[in-house]
C-alpha cells in the first residue's frame, strides 16, 4: 500500500469530475497535487466509439466545455423544441431567436465528450490514478482519507463526483426509460421534440452523427418498457410511429435498445466537513429535458469558482470556500430538480381536467414568450445568482 498527498482528490472520472479537473487544473499553483481517480468502468477501452449513448448539451454546456477547448468535433444543434402532450390540446414551441442565441443546446456522442475529456485532462498536468472505485475512508481536521484498491492517499479537500444521488429526497417514479435511435422519412433539421403520453415522457433529439437519426427516450411502466424492447424491429418502429405522430413522417428503428430504471436520488446538503459532492453523486434526476448532466457541470464551475482563491493557500482551512459553494447551489439544484419532477408526474396523471389545464398552460406559453422565457432561460442556463 502506497502513500500520496493531494490538495484536491476528486472521486470519479465521469464528464463533471473531469471538467471540475480541467477547471481546477487552471487556476491551481501545481495541477499535479489535483488528483482524479477513475475507476476502471471509466476507462478508454471502457466506452468504444461505438457506445450508444448520447448528451443533451444545453448552451451554457456548451459555452463552458469550449472555454475548456473540451467541446467534441460533431454535434446536433438544437434550434427548436416542439413541447406536446399526446392526445390533448395545446403545444409550445421554444426558438433560439426567441432569445438571441446560436442554439438552444446541442446533442453529443457520450463517446466523444469522453474521449475529448480524456484529452484534455492528459495535457493537463492533473495527476491521473486508475483502480478500483475510490471512496472515502474518513476525515479529521487537516484532511481526508481514501483509498483506490490498496492504493491509499490523503487530500485536503474530496470531492465525489459520480454515484447515484444521495438518499434524502427519493422518489420511484414507477417508469423505466428505453433508449435507441431512430431514422425519420421526414427529418427535420434542428427540431428537438418532447412528447407526453399517459404512458410518460418521449423525446426525440436530432442525432450527432446521422442527419435523419434521432436519439429516442421513451419513458413508460417497467412492464411496458420491457414489452417494447422484446418486438421485432417493424413492431417497435410501428409502436413508435403511433405513439410519437406523423410530424417526422415514418420512424424506423433496427438499432438496440436499451431500458433503464428511472428514480430521483437527491441530497439536500452538498458538503459534509472536507468532502463536497457534485453531479450524480448530489442528485440524479428524470431525464425529461435532459437536465442532469448540465446542472452537474454547473455544480463542477460553481466549486471550482468557490475554491480557486483557496488553492493558492491550501494551507488554509477550505471551510468558508466549501459554505459558498453550498450555499450558491441551493436555488438552482431546488428549482430543476423540482421542474423535472413535477413534468412527468402531471402530464400522466390520467385525469382529464389535470391534462387539459397542461394543455393550455402549453398553448399559454406559446402565445406569449414573456410567460415562456423564465422557464427556457433556465433550460438554457440554469439558475444565475
């Protein structure tokens, strides 16, 4: 067993620890005493390029991750999205014009992001530790105890990274999202759809690498999401189709699908004595809007901004640094969890009055961008103190 100090250890190599990493390694007298310890999931052979996954990137994202000169080389711009609910009045349509910006977001390829983090994160200068997952043995006054394996190092300051969100605010919200991608007889170029049926939120975003792809999360019961990924190609694309419409012409899907389970894991505090905690490992949310990665990154910018005057005396206690970013936190973590929460829940209340009021507040937002601006701009950015 081995023996390494650090300022900062920051516990899981996903995209926010690694843009935490980048962030820090700016600002840090010695980026070397920045340690990120990736587990062996994290790894590069782990997520080959032909990983499934993609990213819904919002424009602040964006903007951050090119400041890092981190952004991926292929994207899918998002221009509009066309907010509906299935069988019920009223839709909203969202434009960057609306608000004098490039683009509302844009999707990428997990695998892109990953391995233009990796890039970034070699050149650096943070110190790079491989193994097992780390987690945190204690703390005491002066720092804090982990252990990689049978690697053990001590730090300063430990910040976890990924995990599942905490366990103070839990809710099961009976649905399972399957992933896949689609191609439209009719794509649109630019458009991102939301779609609420009663059996829970579908989405289409325009893919990264193939102009007439859609990414597709449709979020429905666990024994309905399972029924979907057991048809045949033509069944699922048919099922599809009839629960998505015709706005996209013919939906036809022959690549794999994919079910996961969908919850929010939540934490009301984000530190606990030397050890912050950031992204999925402070919350993970329903991906309706695909807000959990972006209000992750902002996690990662806000403590990097809270302890970059600590760095340069890291000899100091790091408690005041560590109450600001907390602090800082608490309206925009408390107001998107919220707006992801409450979406899927009313949209599929079954209630006819319930849908029909969503409904009109839906055609309410599109008539008037004054009322729809609040809500895009924090879709757009989060939450700005």
């Amino acid at each position: 067993m081995t023996l390494s100090a650090f300022d900062i250890a920051i516990l899981g190599a996903g995209p926010v620890g690694r843009v935490l990493a980048l962030m820090l390694a700016r600002v840090a007298p010695d980026p070397s005493r920045i340690a990120l310890l990736q587990g062996a999931a994290a790894a590069p052979a782990a997520v080959p390029a032909t990983d499934p996954r993609v990213l819904a990137m919002n424009h602040g994202s964006r903007v951050l991750l090119e400041s890092l000169h981190a952004w991926p080389a292929r994207s899918a711009d998002i221009l509009n999205i066309h907010v509906s609910q299935r069988g019920r009045l009223g839709r909203s349509v969202i434009r960057n014009t609306d608000f004098d910006v490039p683009q509302l977001g844009c999707v990428v390829a997990y695998s892109a992001l990953h391995a233009r983090l990796e890039e970034c994160v070699a050149a650096s200068g943070v110190t790079l530790l491989s193994g097992p997952p780390a987690v945190v043995d204690g703390q005491d006054a002066d720092g804090v105890r982990i252990s990689q394996g049978e690697t053990a190092l001590s730090c300063r300051i430990a910040v976890q990274s990924d995990g599942a969100g905490g366990g103070d605010v839990r809710r099961d919200y009976g649905q399972h999202a399957l992933l896949t991608t689609a191609h439209a007889s009719l794509p649109r170029r630019g458009w991102a759809w939301e779609r609420f049926t009663a059996e829970g939120p579908l989405a289409l975003l325009p893919h990264p690498q193939t102009p007439d792809a859609y990414s597709v999360v449709w979020c429905s019961a666990p024994e309905r999401a399972a029924e979907l990924a057991a048809l045949d190609n033509l069944a699922f694309s048919q099922a599809l189709s009839a629960a998505f419409g015709d706005r996209l012409g013919r939906l036809t899907c022959q690549a794999p699908r994919h079910v996961f389970p969908l919850a929010l894991n939540a934490r009301r505090g984000l530190v606990q004595g030397r050890v912050a905690v950031i992204g999925n490992a402070a919350q993970t949310l329903h991906p309706v809007a695909g807000q959990g990665l972006n209000l992750g990154l902002r996690d990662a910018a806000r403590l990097a901004q809270s302890l970059g005057g600590w760095l340069a005396q890291p000899n100091a206690t790091p408690a005041q640094a560590l109450r600001d970013f907390a602090r800082a936190r608490q309206v925009d973590r408390l107001i998107t969890a919220s707006v992801t929460d409450l979406m899927p829940r009313i949209f599929a209340t079954g209630l006819a009055p319930v849908e029909h009021a969503c409904g009109l507040a839906l055609l309410g937002l599109d008539l008037a961008t004054p009322l729809r601006a609040p809500l895009a701009r924090h879709l757009l950015q989060g939450f700005r103190v």
